[in-house]
C-alpha cells in the first residue's frame, strides 16, 4: 500500500482496510489539531489507488471492513470517488462496510443524491468532528463551521441512509465557557440523532495554536473532574433515539460507553460517583490522544 506522511482512522476503523485517496486535510486550520500540520492536502493518482485496491484483493481478504483515509477524503470529486468505491465493491466483494471522515464542506459540495449514490456504491459511515455545539467555541477554534450547519449536513448524512459517528471534545471551551458548550453540544446533538457519539478529552499538542494560547495564559484546561462535570451536563442535554455515546477514548479519563436514552440515568449515576471519590479515574500517564 502507498501510504504518504501520517495516516489517521478512527479508534473503531483499527481493524479495517486503510485505503489512502488523500493526504492531509482540505480544512487544516482547526486551533487545536496537529495531526495534518506537515502534511499538503493533496488527492493521489488514480492509478496508485487502484494500485492499491488491487494488492488488498490479494492480500487483506479477512478484512470486512475499509476506511477511506485521510483527512476528508469525501471532498474529491462525486465521479471520482463513486470510482473508487465502484472498484472496492468489484474486487474486494467481502468488505461489508466502507467509512470515510467527512466535514460540513465537503457535504455541503454533495447533493442529496450524491449522497444517496454514494451510500449505494458501499459508502456506509461518515465520521464528523462537531467539537462543539457552542457557536463561539466554534469560532474560537477555527472549525470553519457553525452548529446549525453540523445540524444540517449531519441530518443530511443520515437522511442519505448512512451511519453518522459524531466527534466532540470535552475541554475544548476551557473553563469560561464550559457549561455553554455542554449543553451547546448535548442540543446539537440531539437535533442532528447520529448513530454514535465519540467524547474525547482535549489533549494540548505542541505546535499548535491553542498550545500557544494555552502557554500565554489565554486559555485554560479542564482539571479532570472539571471534565467529568462538563461530561454529565453534555449528556443531561443529549436526546438520542437508541444511539450510542461513547466516551471510552485513550483520552478520557472514565471510560463510558452508554446507549441513549435507556442507560442515561445509570452513566449519569456513574459520573456523579466518579465525581465524589467512589470511582477511580485513569491516571494521567496512562491517557493518549
């Protein structure tokens, strides 16, 4: 396989096909990620692509599942990646389930029927990074988005037929306006309903420019019961209809994975325990982002 730089995948894709169409990131300004900071968005050649499918044929055939990397692969052209997903369904019949990163650009280029095309060459899950639901953390961090527009192509998405995994980040306000962006959050959320809902704790990474903030005093992280606190109000706030909220991320330090709205009151018992001393939380040397 033909891979460029760092390639990144959800925590759920890590038994999957890694196919890379793209590298880096077509936004690439979001104040708190360094993933994609080194790295030219760029999309391959078709043939290395091709390339590439044709060596998993052979060699990836106990994979059922493949993720399109990097950053937002859903931006190339509609021609092009029914293209590619064309190839995937002729030779690797096996795979059951294809996934890609997706933001509100790159939606927003996709008709609803290029969206229900795409959903019927194999295109089965996007993932979305809200962050926030909070219009003004929104901004604060450069995510290039508002929360009625995260409203509108995630509800777009799902209306495609696709499953919608949807990112937040627990800390990334700071502590001014933490308890806006937990409800913020936990509002849009329940307005856009995805299947699932990933909660990782913010992790400050060097070179970026919220690490800056951060060391100029400009911003302020979370103390982990802080996060914890700002977990429960942003799951108070959260109506799903049978999705699942997890918060079980290398990042977090109290493991959750609930379904909603049947074990809401039990995860929300659960933090409250965590918060007064009864549940242990991870140490901090053991978190990763």
């Amino acid at each position: 396989m033909h891979y460029q730089g760092d390639v990144f995948r959800p925590p759920s894709e890590a038994k999957s096909i890694l196919l890379q169409v793209t590298t880096g990131c077509s936004h690439n300004k979001c104040s708190f990620c360094g993933m994609y900071k080194n790295s030219r968005f760029s999309i391959k050649d078709d043939d290395i692509i091709m390339e590439d499918i044709e060596y998993a044929s052979r060699h990836f055939q106990r994979q059922k599942r493949l993720f399109i990397c990097d950053g937002d692969a859903l931006i190339l052209p509609q021609k092009r990646l029914l293209h590619i997903l064309n190839a995937i369904r002729e030779q690797l019949p096996w795979v059951e389930r294809v996934g890609i990163y997706a933001n509100t650009k790159s939606i927003r280029l996709k008709s609803d029927e290029d969206l229900q095309k795409l959903r019927d060459a194999g295109l089965k899950i996007a993932y979305m990074g809200l962050e926030s639901g909070d219009d003004v953390t929104l901004e604060h961090i450069c995510k290039g988005s508002n929360a009625q527009r995260m409203v509108e192509m995630g509800q777009r998405l799902r209306s495609a037929g696709m499953l919608l995994s949807v990112t937040v980040l627990l800390g990334i306000a700071g502590k001014k306006r933490s308890h806006v962006h937990a409800v913020e959050t936990g509002r849009v959320l329940s307005a856009i309903d995805p299947e699932y809902v990933g909660a990782l704790s913010l992790m400050l990474s060097q070179g970026t420019d919220l690490y800056s903030s951060y060391e100029k005093g400009l911003f302020e992280l979370l103390e982990p019961m802080e996060m914890l606190e700002e977990l429960a109000v942003m799951i108070t706030h959260t109506d799903l209809s049978g999705g699942y909220f997890h918060a079980n991320h290398a990042s977090n330090y109290l493991p959750i994975k609930a379904r909603l709205p049947e074990e809401k009151e039990k995860t929300l018992q659960l933090i409250h325990s965590a918060l007064q001393g009864k549940v242990g939380l991870k140490a901090e040397q053991y978190r990763s982002f």
